[in-house]
C-alpha cells in the first residue's frame, strides 16, 4: 500500500507516469533521487 501511494505523489508532485513495474528497483531514498534527477533533466 505505501508504495502505491508513494508512487502516486511522485507521479502528481513532477508529472510522471512511474509504474509499479518501474518503482521495484527504487526503493530507497538515493535511487529514487537519482531516477527523478535523470527524468528531470532528460525530458
């Protein structure tokens, strides 16, 4: 369930379309940091 949710504020708070597929291998903090940085900056 926490992931779920996490997942849903991440794709609200910065326009992405994560799946659950996609959140496995973030799942801690510096991951998740660092995919988001690389979405950001790379469209």
């Amino acid at each position: 369930m926490a992931t779920v949710t996490l997942m849903a504020v991440v794709n609200e708070e910065f326009g992405l379309d994560l799946d659950l597929d996609q959140m496995e291998p973030l799942l801690s903090f510096a991951a998740m940091r660092s995919e988001l940085e690389t979405r950001l900056t790379n469209g």
